[in-house]
C-alpha cells in the first residue's frame, strides 16, 4: 500500500475514533477554508462551499487536506526533472494554479482525480459508513496485502469518490472562460481515475500450479494516476472563448473531456518572476548526460553550470551480531554535483 492509500486509511480511522458531533461553522469559516492550508492547493481551487455547508464533517475536511498534500506529491515526482517543478515554495503553487496554463490544468486535475482516489480508497476499506461493500470471498484477510474485490464493489466505490470530488469541487459562482476550463480540467482528472484499467491476479491449483487463475480490477495506484495524468498534460489542447463564450479548441470543435485545456502559454520558468509563481531554475541539480531528463543544457536556460565537489558520510562495512546488534562504520566518499547557475 502506498503512502497515499496509508494515508487515507489513517485519517479516517482517527476520525472513527476522535469524531462526535460537529458543531456547526459560520459562515466565514467556510469562506476561510481554503486559506487554512496556505501552502496547498485548496488555497486556489474554488470549493462548492453550499456542499460544505450541509456536509459539515471532519471527514470532508480531511479528505480535502489529503488530496492536497497527495496531489502536491505527485505532482513534484512527475515535474522533478522539468524547469516547472511543482515547488510550493515562497506560494509558487498558488499563483501558477492562477494562470490559465498547462501547468494550471494540471494542477485543478490531479487535486479533483486525488480526491476521487482518497474518497475511493477509503470507500474499499469500508471505513465510509455510506458505501461498504462486501470483500469478494477469495480476497486475502491479511490487513496489510491488497484484497481483491468484486468488480461491481470497485465500479461503485470509484463512482462514488468520483461523484463525491464533483460535488466537493464543483463551483458555480463565475461561469466565465476560466470557470469552463477549471471545471473542464477537474473533470478530466477524474475522468483519468476512471479510465486506468488494472488488474491483479491470483493462482488456484494444487502444489502452487496455475490450473486456474482468477483476475480482478483493482484500484490504481497514485503514481499510475499520476502518470496518465502527465500524459494528459503532455497532450493538452489549447482553447479559447468562441462568439458565444463557449470554450473551444484551434480547431473550432469542443475539447473532449477526457484531455486538459488551457488558454495561455507557460512561461519559460527559466528566471524568477514572483508574480507568475516562477522560482527559477538556478541552483538547480542537473546531470552532465544531454539525453537525461534533468540535463544541464535543458534546465539552465544557456546559463551555464557550476560544479561542486564534496564529502559526504554514509553507513559502511556492516556486521550484524547474534544478537541482536548490527555494528557499522562511518565512511566517507567524494560526491560530485552540477548546479545551474
């Protein structure tokens, strides 16, 4: 199970455990709720705060602030090699998920799809009183393996994180061109959740013999979501406002929903600009190597590199004694880095 999935589990035991009655909120704090999580992606991502309001819940709360921090994960492992890093330092985050860009769309899909996937999680374990399934008779009972369940339990548990986001996520104060495309890129998120086809598989048969082998569909993992967003990203369509203020593409047809929109071009993300969220690319790590992601040529905008030499100490030479002790040296060994400059 991956840091996610534990996550998600985690939380919502504890609120098993620590939740009674909620009293209810002003208004105000709904309002303020997305500035609660400053260095999130709730801080920009407009929320349904009518919902929030007959769904006054710690749940809620907490499922929202997970996708977040899971969403901000994923998004720094799929852009660590790129100028465009997913950095949320100095509130980079925010004001890139405020330009219309690739990046933006990225950001709104993966937020809405990592919802949908924590609610979905949390909906298999059958830690939601609302949607608990039963576990399919030839699944694990071991709590820490991956138990397989019947396909109508994972359609509904997916259907029901997928329309728990839209309804989380949904925003119906300013339905201008941005309005479209941030609702657009919600949905493709989601969409993507629902569309990664994974099996697993499990052997029957005597003295470990396949004779019969049984497979079922099982959640993806944050990573495969992750990734076929980043493809979605890699293959987003540009769009813009026709005469009547519906979204469409260069090629004047409606983008479908399973692809990300954006009307304005990235930046360059070379150079610092406070106002576009861009915190540069200088001083970042690079590889010698012109066919790695992360080479310097790519990442130092014609900067040029420095390089910096080291030493670094690391556990060596280790021994383990009956027991129970493992003694080990400390050894040290050159490192060498490039930097942009």
């Amino acid at each position: 199970m991956n840091f996610c999935n534990l996550h998600a589990v985690f939380f919502f035991i504890f609120i098993m455990i620590k939740t009674t009655n909620v009293q209810s909120q002003s208004d105000s704090t709904y309002n303020d709720l997305p500035n609660t999580l400053s260095s999130s992606l709730t801080s920009v991502i407009r929320l349904n705060t009518e919902y929030l309001r007959s769904n006054d819940d710690e749940a809620t709360k907490k499922a929202i602030s997970s996708a977040s921090l899971c969403g901000i994960n994923e998004c720094q492992r799929q852009f660590k090699d790129e100028k465009w890093n997913c950095s949320i330092a100095s509130g980079s985050l925010q004001k890139t998920a405020k330009l219309a860009t690739r990046e933006s769309a990225f950001l709104f899909g993966i937020f809405s799809a990592s919802l949908a996937h924590i609610i979905s999680t949390v909906c298999l374990k059958g830690l939601k009183q609302e949607c608990r399934y039963k576990l399919d008779p030839t699944s694990s009972p071991s709590p820490t393996s991956s138990p397989l369940y019947n396909e109508n339990c994972l359609q509904n548990c997916i259907k029901h994180g997928i329309d728990s986001s839209r309804e989380l996520l949904s925003s119906k104060k300013i339905r201008d061109a941005r309005w479209q495309m941030d609702e657009h890129n919600k949905e493709a998120g989601r969409t993507a959740l629902e569309k990664i086809k994974k099996e697993t598989c499990i052997c029957h048969g005597l003295s470990g013999a396949c004779a019969f082998k049984k497979c079922v569909r099982i959640l993806p993992s944050f990573e495969e979501m992750g990734n076929e967003l980043k493809s979605i990203y890699n293959n987003a369509f540009k769009a813009g406002p026709d005469n009547n203020g519906q979204l469409i593409t260069h090629t004047n047809i409606k983008p479908e929903k399973n692809y990300f929109i954006y009307m304005t071009d990235s930046p360059d993300f070379c150079n610092t600009d406070v106002a576009l969220g861009a915190i540069g690319t200088k001083g970042r790590k690079c590889s010698l190597s012109a066919n790695s992601p992360d080479s310097c040529e790519k990442l130092c905008c014609n900067r040029g590199f420095s390089e910096f030499s080291f030493l670094m100490e690391k556990t060596c030479a280790c021994k383990f004694h009956y027991c129970c002790r493992l003694d080990c040296k400390i050894c040290q060994h050159n490192v060498t880095e490039f930097r942009c400059n």
